[in-house]
C-alpha cells in the first residue's frame, strides 16, 4: 500500500513539473517574439516619400540617440539625411528636402496671393489693410520677379497736390507688386515739382522706402518718352517691357 501511495506522489510531482517547465517555455517563447508595433499609415510614408524601414529608422533616432534632443521637432526626412549613413544617402534626403521645400513654397505663394487679392477686393475701401503687411508682401514680390524677363510698367503721373486720392491709387499699383502683374512703378511728377517738394509729398503719402531703395518705385519728374499731356491726377498708364 505505501509502495502505491509513492507511486502516486511521484506520478503527481512529475506532472506537475512537466506542467511548470511548459509554462516557463512558453513564457519565455513569448518573451523574445518580436511584435512590430510602429506601423504608420501608406499615404503618411507615400506624404514624406519614404519606406516603412525608413520610418523605422526615424523613430529609433528620434527616441534612441542624441539627435532627438537637439532636433525634436524635424521631420522624418531631416532626422534621416542628418543622420544619413553614406554619402548616397545624404544626398538622397536633401534632394528631396529641396523638392518638398519648394512645392511648399509654389502653394504658399499662390494661396497667399488670393487672400492679399480678396483682401484688398473686400476691405480697401475700408482702409483696413495693413501698410505695413502691403509694403512687406510687395518687397518680397518684386524681389521674386527681379530675374525674370519681361512685365509691366506701371506710370502714374501725380501732383504734390494730390494727396489722399494718389495714394489710393498708389496702394492699389502695389498690390499689383504683390500679385506679380506689374514688375516697377514709375510715379512721375510735373516738371516744376522740386527734389525737395517731391520728398515731402512720398513721406506724406508714406511711399515704401524699401521698394523705392530697390527700383521697384520710381520717383521722378516727366522725362523723355514720358507722356506730357497729362492734367488730370492721378492718371495711371501700363507699359510692356
């Protein structure tokens, strides 16, 4: 009878451990089984031109090394070309910096034109838009167009008399400026108006001194070619060039 009664403890312990050593398998399988969690949608991989690998490499940098405390805030591609392993691969990630970068700045430009046009369409007769931001975009616009050929002039011809309607008139050629349909302003006075005269009435209608430092205005009096009929202020005339 106790040899039965053993026989059963030792039937018991066995399985028992048989069951343990399973489970310890088991866990230890489970364990070491690679679960890949940071999947990212197509279209976020297809937007930045990159691989799933690659996205994967981004995040090991982001999360894993230096590069991710002094560039928190860079996107996938910078962090890959910063911390590109070849020469191939640093000149495959600005490439494409230099791709995106410039599609930005083409949608940019063209959505910022139609505001400043429906701006101006809506509120210029309000007087509500900004000098400041009008004589800034326009800066930049002339410079944009500095090295392309051909556009046009515009000629306004003016008098110092005339103040608050000429620069209605002068606000409105700017923003052409801005729109990149007119490349220079020639704002032309009478032959008797004088350096000192002409310099009291442009601070007087505030005339962009920066665009007039870069010639994309002209303040001048009639010259050769100039039309010298004109008695009526302001008159406005557009030229080819």
């Amino acid at each position: 009878m106790k040899i039965w009664n053993y026989t059963i403890l030792l039937f018991c312990f066995s399985f028992i451990s048989l069951t343990k050593g399973g489970e310890e398998t088991k866990d230890h399988q489970i364990s070491n089984f690679k679960v890949k969690s940071n999947t990212v949608q197509e279209s976020f991989l297809k937007a930045w031109g990159i691989n799933q690998d690659e996205y994967d490499r981004f995040l090991y940098l982001k999360n894993n090394t230096p590069r991710g405390y002094f560039t928190p805030n860079a996107n996938p591609v910078y962090y890959l070309g910063i911390e590109a392993r070849s020469d191939a691969e640093r000149e495959k990630y600005a490439r494409l910096i230099a791709k995106m970068e410039y599609e930005n700045f083409e949608k940019v430009q063209a959505f910022s034109k139609l505001i400043q046009k429906h701006q101006f369409e809506l509120y210029a007769s309000e007087g509500v838009i900004d000098p400041a931001y009008l004589k800034e975009a326009a800066l930049k616009a002339s410079l944009s167009v500095k090295e392309k050929k051909g556009g046009f002039k515009s000629y306004i011809y003016v008098d110092t008399d005339c103040v608050a309607k000429c620069k209605d008139v002068i606000d409105s050629e700017i923003f052409k400026l801005v729109k990149g349909t007119t490349k220079q302003i020639h704002i032309i006075f009478p032959n008797t108006v004088t350096p000192e005269l002409l310099n009291q009435w442009a601070n007087k209608v505030k005339i962009p001194y920066e665009l007039n430092e870069r010639d994309a205005i002209l303040l001048r009096t009639i010259r050769g070619g100039d039309d010298e009929t004109i008695d009526s202020y302001p008159t406005v005339k557009s030229k080819l060039f």
